[in-house]
C-alpha cells in the first residue's frame, strides 16, 4: 500500500459514520452500572473516614513510628502530606463515580427518547474523569510507597509550576505565599534533567518519569506481577483515554455524529444504540477502575500505613482498609459470571415456567416455550448453564452443600425437617473427605 491507499480508506471509511449497532442487553449493563456505582460509593464513604482517622492518628507521637517523630527526618513531614494525598484522590474518585451514574430512564418514551442520545460532550466527561482517575492515582500510589522527599517535592514543584503559569490573581494570593514562591524558585532554576536526576538535584528526583514506568513499579512493588494483562489492561486504558482527552480525530468522528438513530426498546423503555455503546463504555470502565483500586491503590495506603504507624495503630487501620478492599473485591465478583443449575430432564421440552435464581437473589421465571437466549441474569448479567439430570434424582450433593434438582418432587433443602438436612449435610462431608484423601 502506498500513501493515496491509505488516504483512501481514511477518506471512505473514517468521513462519514456508520450506523450504529447494540450489542449488549441494555437492561443489564444499566443495573451492573448502578450495582458497581452503589458499591463504588460506599467504598469512598467509608475511605474517607479512614482518612479522618488516619489524619487524626498521625498528629499523635505515641503513635508513629520513629522516623515521623523527629523533624530532621523526611517522614516527619508526611504526618501532614500522607492524608492530603488521601484526601485529594477521594476528590477525583468523586469525580470518576459522577460521571459513571447510570442512565435514568424514567418516563422515557418514543417522543422524547432523543434525551437518551450521546454525543461528544458526553463521552469526552466520562473518558476524561477516567483518564484523571487512572493518572492521579497511579501518580499517588507511587508516592504512597516512595515516602521520599525528593519524589514529592517533584510532583509538587511540577504541578505548581504548571499551575502558575496561568493562574489568576486572586487565586494566586491565595496559594502562593514567600516560602512557597522561594521553593518554585529554586525549582525554577533548575533544568528539565536535574530536576528529575537526583544525583544532579539537591531538592528533586523522579525516579519514573513515565505512566507506564510508574505502573511496572507499583505491580512490582506489590508483588502482582503474575497480573501481566490487568497490568497492560491499565496502559490501554491510559493510551484510549489520551485519544479522547487531546482530542484525536477518531474519538470525535465516533461520538460527534449528528445522523438520526434507529429506536431500540426493552422492558424498560425505548433507547438508541449510542445510549447503549455509551453504557458498554461506563460498565468496562467502571469494572477496571474499581479493580485498580482494590489490587493497587489501596494496598499502597496499606503500605503507607505500615511505615507510619506502630503495630497496634496499623493493624486497626489496617482491618478498616481491608472491610473496604473485601467488600469491593466481592461485588466485583458478582456481575456477569457463569451458573450452573441442574434440571430434570424433560421439563425443558415442558409447559411449565422454570425459576432459575441467580446468586445475586434474582430470579428469572422462564417460561415455556423455554428460549434458551433468555437463560442470563436481567440485574447481574450472569450466564445459566443447565445440566439435565435423568429421573427424579432429588438432590446433587456438591463442595457448596445439597442442591435441589429443578423440578425433582422433593422440597427445597431448607424446607426439610433440621434432621433431614444434617443428615444430607453428613453425607456432603463424608463426600468432601472422600475427595481430599
């Protein structure tokens, strides 16, 4: 292919845009998107009165370990940055769980579903929250596990100083006083490379200057490093949302589209395939995010703690970080699985209405003819995998405990005499034993 080859494909295939398409169930990306935004929320709430007492805890010497206790020490001075940092990603984190609301579809109906339709401005907020998101934190996670004078002090003195180049007067007066001014100063007469040498820097260093090389250290440093593709997951993400923050020419030709949508319709209501590719979007971005924040950000909190506190201290913040990091983990592990259920066989072909309920408390009454694309969960988006089971075989007995067979004559498991279901119970462990030897 020559120059004009390439031309041409740019000029017949990425100048007008083509219709387009949804792909996914629509009902279950919006309850995913709310479940894992609810959970996201009360992740945050509790963080932030753990950054209260963490901000509390290190005002107190009795407290901290002996580096934060004397002031010619660089710790000492973390006892105030430590929360602020904290503090700081709570801010953009607020920001990331704004932007990745679920749809309201409320009195939505064919004469007003064009409310539905999203645009440029739209996904442009919502990749641009993700880009802050995955950036600062990253940026942060490192500090959080650095504690070095020198790296703070360059991501600092680069945000001032990118800061001061325009700022207004008055917010000006209001950040910048003599010492602070002195220290940009003194930053200031520095060139790009000793600022970012420490060898050749009396008061900087940065020791990864790139995103990619800040995201290897701390998959390093917290011993994830069998997790190969969520670490590469996280630079993809980085690299998509850069298309869409510097404004490349194909985000804004895919989301700028004035073209009038085909109307989709479920349970719910009507909606347009830009609504659903926009909520495909905010679920995966939503599902990545939240796993950086348990298996990256947090634990590097955890190591800050650890430097910063006595073992008491430590081990009570530490069971606070963990509720928050456990919960998350677990709601994560919810949406979109596989299930299996076992089902006599011939109630298939049957009249009868089928309830499947997923783990999630969901239940899907499936009803005859029995379609087998409907066998998912509407709320988590879970799959069903049903294994036919000859005759009337009562219970499958498994690591889990006794499973009633679907459509067997004996009752559910719960609803056996307590006599009944310790003696099944037996049998589980009896099995279970059987399997270890």
């Amino acid at each position: 292919m020559n120059e004009i080859d390439i031309l041409k494909n740019i000029a017949e295939n990425l100048s007008q845009r083509k219709s387009s398409a949804a792909l996914n169930n629509y009902e279950v990306l919006g309850n995913n998107i709310k479940f894992l935004n609810d959970s996201f929320i009360w992740g945050i709430e509790n963080l932030l009165i753990l950054q209260k007492q963490i901000e509390l805890d290190l005002e107190k010497d009795e407290l901290v370990t002996n580096n934060f206790k004397d002031n010619s020490k660089s710790h000492y001075y973390f006892r105030k940055i430590l929360p602020r940092i904290v503090s700081n990603d709570i801010s953009i984190i607020d920001k990331f769980i704004a932007n990745t609301q679920p749809d309201d579809r409320q009195n939505i109906t064919l004469e007003n579903v064009h409310e539905l339709k999203k645009t440029f401005l739209d996904f442009s907020n919502l990749v641009t929250a993700s880009r802050q998101f995955i950036d600062s934190l990253v940026s942060d996670a490192y500090q959080l596990i650095k504690l070095e004078s020198k790296e703070i002090n360059f991501h600092v003195l680069t945000s001032l100083h990118s800061f001061n180049r325009f700022v207004t007067k008055s917010i000006r007066q209001a950040l910048f006083n003599s010492e602070i001014e002195d220290s940009l100063n003194e930053f200031n007469n520095l060139s790009n490379n000793k600022r970012i040498r420490g060898n050749e820097s009396h008061i900087t260093k940065c020791s990864e200057t790139s995103f990619g090389n800040k995201v290897d250290f701390l998959f390093s440093q917290l011993n994830l490093t069998t997790e190969t593709d969520f670490q590469n997951k996280i630079k993809d993400l980085f690299s998509f949302s850069s298309e869409f923050t510097h404004i490349g020419y194909v985000s804004t030709f895919f989301t700028s589209s004035s073209d009038s949508e085909v109307i989709f319709k479920d349970d719910i209501s009507p909606y347009l395939p830009s609504t659903e590719n926009f909520s495909e979007l905010k679920y995966e971005l939503l599902e990545i995010v939240m796993r950086f924040f348990t298996k990256v950000y947090l634990p590097s909190v955890d190591k800050a703690l650890e430097t910063a506190f006595v073992k008491d201290t430590y081990d009570s913040l530490l069971e606070s970080l963990n509720v928050i990091s456990d919960r998350i983990s677990q709601d994560l592990k919810t949406r979109n699985n596989q299930y299996y259920f076992f089902i006599k066989q011939g109630l298939i072909e049957s009249e009868e209405t089928i309830d499947l309920t997923c783990i999630c408390g969901t239940t899907r009454n499936w009803e005859a003819p029995h379609d087998m694309s409907k066998i998912f969960c509407s709320n988590c988006g879970s799959q069903f995998n049903l294994l036919e089971i000859e005759g009337d075989p009562g219970y499958i007995i498994t690591s889990n405990g006794p499973v009633k067979v679907i459509g067997s004559s004996v009752p559910d498991f719960n609803e056996l005499p307590i006599e009944k279901q310790i003696d099944l119970l037996k049998q589980c462990e009896k099995v279970v034993n059987e399997q270890t030897k």
